[in-house]
C-alpha cells in the first residue's frame, strides 16, 4: 500500500519517503486503521482534545490532562455554559486572549438560539461516513462534517463528500499543520496548504468551507490560526464532547447517548434553561460515532433540542466561501434562510434503538482504505496543482 502511495507521489511529481521519512510511516500507520493500534497521532485521545472545549478569557483553567473526569467536563461546561449558552445575554464566540498580546480569532462554540444543537464529525470522511448519513437521513436530522481534504484524492470518499453536500448537509474542514509544528513553514507554505485543501474540497462541491475545525496541538497555534482568519476562514470549536473515543457501547452507562443526557440534563439542573450546544464527534470507523447515531439523536430528542446545520445555529445564511482563494462568503440552496434549508429531527422508532449483541468490532471497522487503495489518481487528472501544493 505504501508502496502504491509512493508510486502516487512520484507521479505527482512530489517525493514521499525521500524528502521526509516521516511522511512515509505516518501514512502507512493512517492507512492501517483496521486493528486497535493506532499512532497516537491518530487516535483522538481525551487529553488531546481538552483546548477545544474553548479557553474563555475569563477562565483561568489551563488545558487539563485528562478530559475524560467528568468533574472537569463539568467546569468546562459551566464556563460554556455562561458565556455561550443564554440566549438572552449569549455571546456565540470565544474571544480568547492568551498571554501574548495578540487576540485570537474567534472560535464558535455555541448556537446563538436556546435549544439548538449542532452535531459535527470531524477529520472523515471514512468507511464510517455513509453509515453514520444514512442514520442522520432516516430520521430527517442534518449534521456539519469538518473533512480532512487528504482523504479525497479517493474517488470514494470524494463521492462521499458530495453525497452528503447534496443530501443537505454541512459541510466544513479539518486543518492540520505538517508536523503538528507551524514553525518548519512560512506563511505562504502554510497558506497554500490550507487553500490547496479548501479548493479540493471546492472542487467536489462549488463551493469552498469557510468553517473550519483545527487538529488538537498541545498549545494552540495562534499563527496557522492568525492566517486561517485572514483567509476568510472562521474556527469551530465545541461545548460538546462526544468522548466517542472512549465510550463505544451504543447505549447504557457509558455510551455516547449517556454524555448528551447527562450533558443536557446538567445544563437543565443548573441553569433551568436549555442552553445550545456544538457537540463533536469522530468520522473514523474506531469511535463510537456510527453505532451511536440513532441513540444520540434519541437523547437530543428527548430533551427537546433541535438539529441544526451550523449555519442555521450561528444564523448565518453565507456559511461557505465562494471560492477557496475568495474573502467573499456565499450561501447555496440548504443555506440558513434559503429555500432548502432544513432543521430538526424526527423520532427514532423504538426498533431502531435496540441494541446489537456486540459482534466482533471488524463489523465496522473495515479498512479505511480498503476502497481506495487502487483510485488514488483519479483526481490528479482534474487538478494536479492543488495535489501538488496540498503536499508541498
Ligand atoms: C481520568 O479521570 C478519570 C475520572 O476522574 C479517572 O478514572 C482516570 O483514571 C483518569 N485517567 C487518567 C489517564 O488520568
Ligand atoms: C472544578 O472547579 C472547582 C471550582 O472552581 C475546582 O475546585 C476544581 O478543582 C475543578 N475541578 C477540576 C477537575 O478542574
Ligand atoms: C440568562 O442569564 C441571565 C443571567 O445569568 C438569567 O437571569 C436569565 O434567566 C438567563 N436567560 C435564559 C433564557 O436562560
Ligand atoms: C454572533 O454571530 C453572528 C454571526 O452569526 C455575529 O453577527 C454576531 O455579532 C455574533 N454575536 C456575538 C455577540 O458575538
Ligand atoms: C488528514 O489526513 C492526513 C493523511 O492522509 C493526515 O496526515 C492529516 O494529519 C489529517 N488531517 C487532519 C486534520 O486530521
Ligand atoms: C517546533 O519545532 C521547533 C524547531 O524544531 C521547536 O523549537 C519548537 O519547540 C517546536 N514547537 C512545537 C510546538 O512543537
Ligand atoms: C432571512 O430572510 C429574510 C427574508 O428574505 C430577511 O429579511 C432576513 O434578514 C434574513 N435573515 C438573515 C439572518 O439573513
């Protein structure tokens, strides 16, 4: 498989295993996603994962080393909660200023209206995604895909991607600076990067993603965040973590479903109020996410929260740029405001919340490239440069 990986990356003209060796044995690591022994780079572990929860400027926590004890989820969510989640006096961002001097651009974390929750799968798509869609589209209910640009040189998964645009989801992206470590880049590098993966997914569906979600990094990196502002793009963060990549069981104690009712009904218990919510979950076959589709939109249902696309919970009826290298926003026909705009959820049907006996876990977890693994060109034919510059 590498070796087919390679052969890809000398016809795109680019070096794989030469220029940097590391690129070789984290893709071979990535491709292999079919046994438990994921690169912890890969695994979305709990502690990489605190930062997001938002750093208020007025909190003084510092990111914490195990986001799983629930006593942190609650100070995270009492700090969301007051900034992000009354409607009434609710600001939807997060101005956070760290110790320099320099502000750092806003990052969504909430809806702007009371009830409203909107349920994002990050760093897809993968063999998970049409699975996890298609028990989004039977009960009606839309959701915010962030899409790591990477994976969509195969055929499949950028057909995927397109499915779910014209299905009337949203669509956002992943951003994840080489290395983890902007340092190595300059701003043009880094620039480059970030619209080479925007015009690829710009390629699969007319328009580029303005929401963007960054990968975990120890401390946040203000320049690629600094540089993604000004490219017009807008961070996403959450109030909301799934923790799908520790709690796998579909319902019961310590599923997913559990996390949103508990989450809700503290809301509820502490503030009277239902507050809003941008939850996450992980568009990768080893999480919980996909078995927990149904169960999770039975707990949203449950407590009277409504499904929205991102746009329709920030209120924004221009969610996409008109084109990767564009400043201008636009919206499309599902946009907030337009036409087919769509919000809210049906019931799940009891038969469809009846718990699986627990097969062996390769049910899911195929491997990710399994499809792919012989369709990498196809899109080297429709734009070489945004191959060429997305891996510079
Ligand atoms: C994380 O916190 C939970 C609950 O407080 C605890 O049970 C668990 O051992 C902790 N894990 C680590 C790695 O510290
Ligand atoms: C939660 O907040 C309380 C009060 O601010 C603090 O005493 C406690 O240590 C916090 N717990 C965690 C896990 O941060
Ligand atoms: C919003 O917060 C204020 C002050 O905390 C509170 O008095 C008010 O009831 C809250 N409104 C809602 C809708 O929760
Ligand atoms: C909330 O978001 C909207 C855009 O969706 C923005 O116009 C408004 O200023 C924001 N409100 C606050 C308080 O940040
Ligand atoms: C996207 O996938 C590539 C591998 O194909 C990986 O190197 C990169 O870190 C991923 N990006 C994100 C944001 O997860
Ligand atoms: C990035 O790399 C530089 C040079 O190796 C190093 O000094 C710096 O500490 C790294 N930063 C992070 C956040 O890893
Ligand atoms: C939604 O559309 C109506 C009617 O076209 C318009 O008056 C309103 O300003 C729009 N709202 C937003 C947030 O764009």
């Amino acid at each position: 498989m590498l070796r087919k990986l390679c052969l890809f990356y000398v016809v795109a003209a680019v070096t794989c295993l030469a220029s940097d060796p590391n690129t070789g044995a984290g893709k071979s690591e990535l491709l292999d996603l079919s046994n438990s022994d994921l690169g912890p780079d890969m695994l979305p572990l709990a502690e990489n994962l605190v930062w997001q929860q938002s750093e208020p400027s007025v909190g003084k926590e510092k990111p914490m080393a195990n986001a799983t004890g629930s006593d942190h989820k609650k100070n995270t969510t009492l700090i969301d909660d007051k900034l992000h989640n009354n409607a009434t006096s609710s600001t939807n961002t997060t101005e956070t200023k760290p110790s320099g001097t320099q502000a750092r651009p806003p990052q969504m974390t909430g809806c702007r209206t009371q009830g409203q929750i909107a349920v994002t799968y990050s760093e897809g798509p993968s063999d998970a995604t049409a699975k996890i869609v298609k028990n989004l589209n039977n009960a009606d209910a839309r959701a915010n895909f962030f899409f790591n640009a990477s994976w969509l040189y195969t055929q499949q998964y950028a057909m995927v991607v397109q499915n779910i645009y014209q299905a009337g989801h949203f669509v956002g992206m992943t951003y994840r600076v080489k290395n983890d470590n902007s340092s190595f880049w300059t701003d043009d590098e880094i620039r480059e990067d970030i619209l080479g993966h925007a015009r690829t997914i710009e390629t699969l569906i007319n328009v580029s993603p303005k929401y963007v979600r960054l990968h975990y990094t120890p401390e946040p990196d203000l320049r690629v965040e600094a540089i993604l502002h000004d490219l017009g793009f807008v961070l996403v963060g959450y109030n909301l973590d799934s923790q799908d990549y520790s709690h796998k069981e579909a319902a019961g104690p310590n599923s997913i479903q559990d996390v949103y009712r508990q989450t809700f009904f503290h809301q509820k218990d502490t503030y009277d109020a239902k507050g809003s919510f941008i939850s996450i979950q992980y568009d990768i076959p080893d999480t919980g996410a996909l078995v927990a589709v149904p169960f999770m939109i039975d707990a949203i249902n449950d407590g009277g929260y409504t499904m929205v696309r991102l746009d329709g919970c920030l209120n924004d009826p221009t969610p996409y740029k008109k084109s990767a290298d564009s400043k201008e926003y636009v919206g499309d026909r599902f946009s907030f405001n337009s036409s087919d705009y769509h919000q809210g959820q049906k019931a799940i049907a009891p038969e469809a919340l009846v718990v699986e006996p627990k097969e062996d876990d390769g049910m899911f977890i195929k491997k990710k490239n399994d499809a792919g693994a012989s369709s990498v060109s196809w899109l080297l034919l429709v734009s070489p440069m945004v191959l060429l510059s997305s891996f510079f």
